[in-house]
C-alpha cells in the first residue's frame, strides 16, 4: 500500500494556516480524505471546530507545548490514531507558530523509513506580510532548519503597501537560500503547487486533478492571481508497437537538472517497464519482474521526488494527428506520459523550449511524440 503523503504547514500564530488550509479543501475532489493533525499552545483548541466542518476527515490534537520539542515523542503515535482510524489520503500537520520546521520535517523522514506508512510531501510556511518582522536569528544552524522550507506563502499583502511586501522579501533572503514563494488570494493557493500528486488525486489520469488544461482555465476565484505561477502540460504519446515505457534515464536527466527556485513542482502518470529510484534511494519494486510495463506515480516537490507504482490509468492519447505536419503518421498511439510542470512566473518558456529539444521526456528506444502546452 502506498505511504500516506503528509503536507506540513507552518508559521507564526495568526498568519493564516488555517485559512489556507481550508481554502485547499473545496478544490479536491469531494472524495478525497484529509486528515488533519494540529498543536496549538494552551488547553483549548481554538480552531479545531472550523476545521472539523470543513470536509477534513479526522483531527487529532497535540495540545500544550511545540510539536518539534516535548511532543515530538507523540507525534508517531498520532499520526498511527489517524492512519487506522480516518484511512486518509493524506495527513496535514498544522504546527504552532514557535515551530521549527527540519526537526519536525525530519521526524516525518524517520516515521516514513521505520514505518513505510507516511512520505513527506512539502513543508510550507506562511507569512503574515503585515506584522512580519523577520527572522530573529540568521545563523548558520537557522539556515539549515530553513533548507527544510520548500514553498512561503506571503499572506495579508493585500493589506498593506508595495514597500511593505519588499521588506518581507529582503528578509527572507538574509538567509541567503533559494526558498520557492508565492502571494496568496485572500488566503487561498492552488492545490496543485500546495499538494503533490497522489493515488487519490490520479484516478482519472489527470496529474492536476480539476485543474489545469489548454481549454479549461483554473477557478475564476483565482483568475486575477495567475501571474505567480505558471503551468506547463506535458503529454508523450508512443508511435508503433516499439515500446510502451518512458526512458527512465531521460526523465531522470531531467528531474537532476530543474532547479527548485525555478521549477516547483513535476507531477505525472507514467508507463515504465521499471521503477525509477527516488531522490532517496528507494526503489518501490511491487509492479511486478522487471520488464512488465506498469504505471507509476512520479512526485517531484522542490528538489526531491518520489516514484511509486500504482492502479492509476493513463487516459487515450490526445489528437497527435492535429498536433503535427506529417500526414503519414501511424494511428497506433497509446499515453505513456501525462504530466503538469508548476514553475516560478518567467521560467515557462524556457522550459517548454528546453524540453521539446529533446533528452529529457521520451519514449524508451526510438519513436514517441513529445506535446508540450504552456496553460498558464
């Protein structure tokens, strides 16, 4: 069985967590089961009650104290409560605003290699650009509790002047670290640049489940916010009977070379006749002997990535005959790659020309045609 995703979200108090957490909740599909761990200072859990209304499936609370300090210890045991309880599809952790995010990021690593239950899927901190400060230390051990941030979510800027959003910039960068960010809408980012991809979220063969295409634009409630983000949609479709697998060697060229700052998240359904390796070193080896085409999850998140089989199927290939000039193409094509590249505003296309140079995406042997579409 596939390990649960975690997602853990973080920030100081009143920066809008929870906000952003619900917000995340109307654009997954109405099946699709959260299960949300949160720890908050005092005996009274202040928001729980929002967020159990919200279509979350279970909540567990840590209450009294840091989630990365005396509770740690507790953590295993809450996310297991939660595991057999709710048999979610993915765990958010909300962590109080003192949090320290790499010792709670590594904790998630140690419970994933002891367990095999639970895969770390993002780390995201929120940022109230209004009341903001900074950092209080830029140390060289607080660059390193850092380097666990993969996404900031500027919220509140809305509220205040141009120069004020600056400053928040130029405090995140005395750290000195490439850290991917984004402005919220009032609270609310896209799930797919908060949310890997996942079983739950490839069902129908859509790498970005409800969410971007060529000829279906995101949600009118972020229309006017599209400039923080751009999306590329990426299909590779076989030609003859030569192969069905993607050349893992290509994607993997590929998955080395896109930087973090630049490229935030790669999300596709893949058809390999084996599993790739994730940045970790695993190797998910339960499709079968190798050399038995099957499908699998490719999960790249800031850098890192994860390579998982499953049930998933890949939909009918698109119209490739209307996507090129020669006549005498074969009318035997199957999907071996469907893919969304989120990237950092400007990077689109450069990544679209990069990747339909070729080396990168293709089809194992000769043969295959690349489409690359710049949605956003």
């Amino acid at each position: 069985m596939a390990p649960i995703p975690i997602t853990i979200v973080t920030g100081f108090l009143g920066s809008g967590k929870t906000t952003l957490i619900l917000n995340l909740i109307p654009q997954l599909p109405h099946t699709y089961r959260i299960a949300l761990l949160k720890n908050e200072f005092g005996d009274v859990a202040i928001d729980s009650q929002l967020a159990s209304s919200a279509a979350i499936s279970g909540v567990q609370e840590l209450l009294n104290g840091c989630i990365c300090c005396n509770l740690v210890g507790q953590l295993g045991d809450a996310l297991e409560t939660l595991r057999k309880d709710v048999a979610p599809d993915r765990i958010i952790i909300e962590t109080s605003g003192s949090a320290f995010p790499a010792t709670l990021a590594m904790e998630v690593n140690r419970l994933g290699r002891e367990t095999g239950h639970y895969v770390l899927d993002g780390v995201i901190v929120v940022i109230d650009v209004e009341n903001w400060k900074g950092y209080e230390d830029t140390s060289y051990t607080a660059k390193m509790q850092q380097k666990y941030t993969d996404l900031i979510v500027f919220n509140k800027w809305e509220l205040v002047d141009e120069r004020r959003y600056e400053d928040c910039l130029d405090r995140v960068g005395d750290l000195e670290l490439q850290i991917a960010n984004v402005k919220s809408d009032k609270g609310r980012v896209d799930q797919s640049l908060l949310l890997g991809l996942d079983s739950a979220l490839a069902k129908d063969g859509d790498p970005v489940h409800g969410g971007y295409s060529k000829d279906k634009q995101p949600h009118d409630h972020a229309a006017g916010h599209q400039t923080e983000v751009e999306v590329l949609s990426v299909n590779l479709v076989s030609e003859g009977d030569t192969s069905k697998s993607v050349d893992l060697d290509s994607l993997e060229t590929f998955l080395l070379s896109a930087p973090k700052d630049e490229v935030y998240r790669i999300k596709a359904i893949v058809s390999a006749s084996h599993p790739l390796a994730s940045s970790s070193g695993d190797l998910d080896e339960s499709a079968g002997p190798p050399g038995s085409i099957a499908t699998y999850i490719l999960n790249w998140a800031f850098g890192r990535w994860t390579f998982t089989h499953s049930n998933a199927s890949l939909p009918a290939p698109l119209n490739v005959a209307s996507s090129r000039e020669d006549s005498n193409i074969s009318t035997k094509h199957e999907t071996l790659l469907r893919m969304t590249i989120v990237l950092a505003r400007g990077e689109a296309s450069k990544w679209k020309s990069r990747l339909e140079k070729g080396g990168m995406i293709e089809q194992e042997g000769e043969g295959g045609f690349l489409m690359v579409d710049k949605v956003i």
